[in-house]
C-alpha cells in the first residue's frame, strides 16, 4: 500500500497538501501535516496531486 512521507526539515507547514487530500493530510496547531494512514488506491491520483503542488518539495509518496 502506498503510503505519504513528510520530510520534516524541509517542510514549511503551508499546508497545501491538506487542501487537495483532507482525508488523509491533518494539520497540527502549527499548521505541519500529519498523514493519518496509508493511501488507499482509490485516492493514489490525489496524493500524487498532493506531492506536486507542495512549493518545498517536503512529502513524497512511497510504496
């Protein structure tokens, strides 16, 4: 199953990835995501979506 990776150091917390999969991508107080599970196939299009529009390059998607 695939599943959303945030690269920490790099991550900014503007929190675009959030606004094209809410069903997957929370924000904590500070506005940093948090995955809260694995990307079910019927949303692998959408965390693709998610990877490409984050401006620092900070979450990738594994298998």
């Amino acid at each position: 199953m695939n599943q959303l990776r945030v690269d920490w150091p790099a991550c900014r917390g503007r929190g675009l990835c959030h606004e094209v999969l809410p069903e997957l991508v929370d924000l904590d107080e500070w506005g940093y995501p948090v995955v809260t599970g694995p990307v079910p196939t019927e949303l692998v299009e959408e965390a693709r979506e998610a990877v490409r529009v984050c401006p620092q390059l900070a979450l990738r998607l594994t298998r």
